[in-house]
C-alpha cells in the first residue's frame, strides 16, 4: 500500500518533489544548530535564465541574502566579533561600535544580541530608515551622523565614541579579519560549487573590499585561469582615478577621497579606499568596470521581475557588470556574480521610487472585474455584490 501511495504521489508531484523519494536533495539539513552564527556561509549559487541573459554564455549568481541577517556581512560580522572575543580584546558584556552603511551594521547587532554585547551604530543620514530601524530591533543603538560628512563622517564619530568611552571598534575597512575570512569560507565556497567545472569569470563590487581580497586570493591561488572582474560605482570611481587614499597609523582614512561623489548604490565604495585591500589592484583584479547607478537600479528591477530574485541596488550592479561580459565573452564561458544583499534593504531608496504601495489603473480595472470586495479610491467599499 505504502509502495502504491508513493508511486501516485510521484506522478502527481513537481519534479523537485521527487527527491523525498529517493533523489539527491534530501528533506532538512540533517544537523541542528546551537545558535544563529552557525548558520552563516554556505550560501548557495543559482544560474541566470535566458529571460536575463540572452548570451552564449551562462551567468551564475551566488546569493549572500541566504545569509540569516540576509547580507554578505553576516561573514564580516562573526569574523570580526569571534576574532576579538578570541583575543581577548571584546569581554562578555562590552559594548561593539561600529560605523557603517547599514548592512554591516545589521550584522554586527545580531553577533552582539547572540553574544550578549552591548552595540552602537554610526550610520550617516542619506542611508535607508530601514536599516536603522532593523537595527534597533536587534538591540542597537543608531546614532546618525549629517549626510555632509559621508562616510569618512560617521567614522570619525565611532572612533570618537570608542575613544571617549573605551568599546571597542568593529574597524570594518581595516580589520584583517574581515578578508582572511573571506578567504576562508567565501573563496572555497566557490571552488567546492565549481569544483570540476568550468569557471571562467567571478564579478563583485567592494564596500569594505573583504570579499574582494579574501575570496580572490583563495579563487586566484586554486584557479589561476578565473579572471576576476571588479565593479565599481561610475559616479565614485576612487580605484579609477588612480589616487590613492591617505591613511593613519591605524590604517583608517585620513580624509574623503578627491574622486568621490555621492551614488545610489548603498553599501559600495565610501568616500576613501578601504585597508582591507593589502593589495595593489592589479595582483587580483583582470578588470575595472564603473557602474551607472540607473543600470543598477534597473537590473536589480529585472532580477526581480524575471527571476523571482530579489537583490539590492549592489547586487542589481554585480549583475550588470556580469551581463556585459557576458556579451563579450567567449561563447561558453561561465560567470558567477556576487548578490551581496537582498532587494528589502532598500525600500525608502530610488529601488522602489516607481513601487506603488496603492493600485495603480490596471489593478484597479482587475479589482473592478467583478462584483464583490472592491476598495475603489473616492467611492464605498463594496463587500458583496
């Protein structure tokens, strides 16, 4: 009986049904997790359809909003945090600054509500209400700094903070931790998805430059052949301009970077070059591609509409950077783009500037198109015909 059960309910099922009758995919994750750290990383990797992609090449997308805070900064935030408590350095009940766009924040509040640290937030005006608000949630502290500063702005007011209080500083743009993490899970992360096959391109744009840094040189010194194409804003081309940023002792930014203007694409290139690099640009990076804020706003649009994949105004940048080797590349040629964060961290931003929240003409003729439970603007709403 059980046999011919199984059987009717293999033939009525989706394919992806099927694995719970045998298949690769198995039902659960067959582990239980002691906290919400543990689940950090192993992000998974998804193939872009032709809807997006019309090329003779296939483009991949390695999705970071899998994360539980949903952002690649979650890896940042455990790095940092676990590499101090380490050290002794951050002491059970401590308070952890740290400056930040929103999404590092984020993280950094769900390490200390996990760990039991106190957090406090510097987070510059211009950046989206949601992210403070997220925060606050988390247990957080925000303090908003003026949009003039920019980045360099609610950097100084962490540090002042930590001077004048002794917490302790995330460092985010400076930390070795960040990147050598990187280094550690995201690269062979990567390499274990792709082990065996073909990969000839890796596109990501920086923030703090960790991902960058850490995961290419695990990619680089196992893949010599991948070339890595790095994205950035066109509007903030601080790695174009060749200029280099003037550094304190402690490796953080004297000052705001000459080439900077402001960008819609949050939690990419602040107004200095972050010490997360280590590197001279040419040792990883085959590529340099500015990204216009429109194309990353319309491809992050797009990702949604036709992939059911919801991204933010970065990872709308990473793709289009993607898209256009695509064009270029050999036929055959395989990439993988970096989606550092998901598509609901940008809700008060030019992401959603066209997104109604009330229905527009043509919901409105759908609403109208029968009788019953209809909220028409200006007339009473109808609940049965």
């Amino acid at each position: 009986i059980f046999m011919k059960c199984a059987f009717v309910l293999a033939m009525a099922a989706p394919a992806s049904a099927l694995n719970l009758f045998g298949g690769a995919k198995k039902p659960g994750r067959g582990t239980l997790y002691s906290d919400i750290t543990q689940t950090i990383g192993n992000t998974p990797v998804v193939k872009i359809s032709k809807k997006l992609n019309p090329t003779q090449c296939d483009v991949y997308a390695k999705c970071e909003f899998f994360n539980p805070l949903s952002s690649v900064k979650d890896r940042l935030a455990l790095a940092i945090i676990q590499d101090a408590e380490e050290r002794g350095a951050l002491k059970p009940g401590d308070t952890v600054v740290e400056a930040t766009s929103g999404n590092t924040g984020i993280a950094v509040a769900m390490l200390c509500a996990q760990r039991g640290h106190k957090c406090v937030i510097c987070m510059a005006e211009p950046f989206s209400v949601e992210r403070r608000r997220l925060m606050r949630m988390l247990g957080a502290k925000v303090i908003v700094t003026p949009k003039a500063g920019k980045g360099t702005g609610m950097v100084r007011k962490a540090e002042e903070l930590c001077e004048k209080h002794g917490w302790f500083l995330c460092h985010q743009f400076e930390n070795e931790a960040n990147w050598k993490y990187h280094e550690a899970t995201t690269g062979p992360e990567i390499l274990t998805d792709f082990s065996g096959k073909r990969l000839d391109y890796w596109v990501t744009g920086y923030g703090t430059g960790g991902t960058f840094h850490g995961a290419g040189r695990a990619i680089k010194k196992e893949r010599p052949e991948v070339k890595i194409i790095l994205a950035e804003p066109e509007d903030a081309g601080l790695l174009a301009s060749g200029i280099p940023t003037e550094r304190k002792a402690d490796g953080a930014p004297v000052g705001s970077h000459p080439a900077f203007k402001p960008h819609p694409i949050q939690g990419w290139t602040p107004d200095f070059i972050p010490r997360c690099w280590r590197t001279p640009l040419d040792n990883l990076s085959d590529e340099l591609v500015p990204i216009p804020g429109a194309h990353a706003i319309a491809t992050a649009k797009a990702l949604a509409a036709k992939e059911g994949i919801l991204t933010g105004i970065s990872g709308g940048g990473t793709m289009w950077a993607a898209l256009e080797i695509a064009k270029k590349a050999p036929a055959g040629s395989i990439i993988l783009a970096m989606l550092p964060d998901t598509g609901e961290r940008y809700l008060s931003t030019p992401l959603y500037a066209d997104i109604e929240a009330d229905m527009n003409d043509e919901e409105l003729d759908i609403a109208r198109s029968t009788p019953s439970f209809q909220l028409i603007p200006g007339k009473e709403p109808v609940l049965a015909a």
